[in-house]
C-alpha cells in the first residue's frame, strides 16, 4: 500500500457543515417558541433566539443527545458532533490505546509514502491497521461490542436505493486505515495516528412513521491537509472484474502529547476534514449530507483544537476557533429549508461529555459557548438519565 502527500499548510479557521435532525414528534415540533417580551433588551432577544436555535440543532452542546435512543431530536450540530466525537477522534484514542498494548494486528511499512514524494512523511515507517475483520477484531479487545455493527469497508452495494450522485458513490465507498507514525525522536515516536478512509456506523432516529435504524457513512474525504492513497489491485488473465485504481482519502492527524502534565492529550494537528452521509429526514428523497472541517494550529491557544483526558478521568473538548457551523433540513407542511449558521467557539468539560445521558446519575457537564457573539456558560447534570441545565450566561435568560 502506498500513501499521498499531503501539505503542512495549517490555516485559522474552523469550519464544520452539517444538516437536520428529527423527532418521533417532526423535527420542527421540537422548535421551542420562547422568544422574550419586547421590552427586553434586544441582546436578550438576541441571546433567546440563539438558545431556542441551539436547543433544537444542538442538545449535543447541553448534554441532551443520545444517538441511541429514536426519541431523541437529531439536529444538524448534533450529527456534526456526534460524528466527530463517536467516529475519528474515539477511533483514534482507541487504536493508540490497542497500539501501547498490542502491535500483533498492525502491518509495518519501512516507508510508509513510498514513491509519492511526500512533505510530510516521505521517510517514515509507519504501522497499518486495515481490513474490517482485522479492525473489528483488533478494536474489540479495547472497546468491546462498540464497533461490531461499524462497516469499515463501505461498497456501492450498500448504497443502493439511495438518491445520490455518481461524485457521493465515489466519495462514501472504500475502505478505513489506521495509521500510527514511527519518528528518529522515540519521545515522539508512535504518537502521531492518522484516521484515513471511509467507515460507516449506526445511531437511531424516528420520524414517527416506519424507520427507526439509521446509518452515518463518514468519509475522510481529502480536502484536508492529509490524504492517503492505496494501491490498485492487480488481475489475473482469469479476473472477469476491471482492475481497481489507486483511491485517494483524507486524513484526520491526533498527535498525543507525551509531555502532558494532566492526564492524556490529544492534538488535532492540521486541517482536517470529513463528510457525512444522512438519509434520515423523510421530508425529501435527497440525502442531506454534513460537511465537517476542523482548522487547528499547535501552540496558537485561539486556535488548537484539542481533547484532554485528566487524570481524575474528566474529559475536555476545546475547539475555541468555529468559524461556521452551518446547515439545511427540508420541511414541506411548513416549508422551510431551516437555514441557520453560527459562528464562535465549543467547550465541554465533565465526564462522559459524548455520551453524557448514559453518565451515572449526579454527573455534571460544564459548559462554555461563544455562538454568534453570545457567550453560553453554565452546566447540565445527569438526574437518572434526564438533563436539567442551567445558564450562568447569559444571566437574564433560562434554558
């Protein structure tokens, strides 16, 4: 297998794309309508607005998500992230993880760009897990059951009765790698994992109608700073099949920061993007896919994007730099293509902070949003699987 250069160009921005949710009760039913008298203030209409919006595109932000459960509203901030967190950033903290324990499921490369000129790794040996029984297998005796239903080679086939394009067939089938980098410095060395390729997993959402089984197919999809390129597979005078070609995917780089003086941390290291097939919103034939691209600049505190495991086992996500969190969901009765897009800053800090209604009851999620100019700080807590939030900021507002 070899690999495509990639660029070490890095820039400021933060930009993530997404679209709807949904609801056994209709995804716009689930819109709250508390806009404040007008006597207020108009920064306070402003900032309820704001909050009406957030709490139907993303509950994710307040803790109030669960991918498990149909009931649960799906916003397009909640696919976005959910995606994110379930998907590269937990595949790669998982397969560092099964690296430091086991090595026996990964193939070594003495070059992992062999050949391609590479700007970035043209010279590193790198170790390869791929192959879906090898991934599932290998990822199971570090976080068993979670990745059995995963698909971590998505055909043509399994897109099939889907309104969609010749460019998405092409963009959400192939296969996943797991790359982890060797380095001459052994303090850096196999610290660095790249998650490459095309990988498909389960969520639940009911529209209160027939389907309630969802799928997200999520593809690196190369218009991030790394990409990797595999080999085309060779025929036989007896192959009836066409000889595949060299497929190029994108690439999402975690670096884990060996000097770190609070637990584990983990480092986006580049801009880093990925997309995301939703087919869920029964409002359209069309699939409404969701565009994720993170920007993060190591050292630069307004803009490394970063997740920290304390030692005390809270986790923290920071992504200070949003530049855009922007989608569209298709209504019909109330016709509507529900625009929205915000702009600022992500914080979580808590346990489980990804899935925090399955946290043990008592659990506290904090909080810090800065979202078209209005700072959302407070917290959630966990009362036996039912959230209660409560604002800090703004002070004149309730959630």
């Amino acid at each position: 297998m070899n690999f495509l250069k990639g660029t070490l160009a890095l820039s400021l921005s933060y930009l993530l794309v997404a679209c709807g949710g949904g609801g056994s009760d209709g995804y716009y039913d689930k819109v709250t309508n508390n806009t404040p008298p007008t006597t207020q203030s108009e920064e306070t209409i402003k900032a309820q607005k704001t909050l009406d919006l957030l709490k139907t595109e993303g509950q994710y932000l307040f803790g109030n998500y669960d991918p498990n459960d149909s009931t649960t509203a799906k916003g397009y901030i909640d696919h976005a992230l959910d995606t994110f967190s379930q998907g590269p950033l937990r595949l790669a903290t998982d397969v560092k993880k099964l690296f430091d324990t086991d090595k026996s499921n990964f193939k070594y490369y003495n070059v992992c760009f062999a050949g391609e000129g590479n700007q970035i790794y043209e010279n590193t040996p790198c170790y390869v897990l791929q192959g879906e029984a090898n991934i599932k297998a290998a990822l199971n005796k570090i976080s068993p059951n979670t990745y059995q239903n995963w698909d971590f080679n998505v055909t043509k086939d399994q897109l099939n009765s889907l309104k969609i394009s010749p460019d998405q067939i092409s963009k959400f089938t192939g296969e996943a790698f797991l790359i982890i980098f060797d380095n001459q410095n052994k303090d850096k060395a196999f610290n660095d994992v790249w998650v490459a390729g095309v990988f498909g997993y389960p969520y639940k959402q009911s529209w209160g109608l027939t389907q309630t089984d969802q799928l997200r197919i999520v593809s690196m999809n190369g218009e991030g700073e790394y990409n990797v390129t595999s080999s085309p597979k060779t025929t036989t005078p007896s192959t009836i099949e066409p000889e595949e070609e060299a497929k190029t995917y994108g690439a999402l780089s975690i670096y884990k920061d060996p000097t770190s003086k609070d637990g584990e941390l983990y480092v986006l290291q580049n801009n880093s993007s990925f997309d995301v097939l939703i087919n869920d919103n029964p409002n359209t034939p069309n699939v409404e896919p969701v565009s994720f691209i993170v920007s993060s600049v190591p050292g630069d505190p307004t803009a490394l994007a970063t997740y920290r495991i304390k030692a005390n086992l809270d986790q923290v996500l920071d992504l200070p730099n949003v530049s855009a969190i922007s989608g569209i969901r298709i209504e019909n009765e109330l016709p509507s293509k529900n625009e929205q897009s915000f702009t600022g800053s992500i914080h979580l800090e808590g346990r489980n902070i990804f899935t925090f209604k399955q946290a043990l009851n008592g659990s506290i999620l904090k909080f810090k949003h800065a979202l078209n100019g209005i700072m959302f700080e407070g917290q959630s807590v966990n009362q036996n699987g039912k959230i209660s939030t409560t604002l800090t900021q703004p002070n004149n507002i309730k959630y």
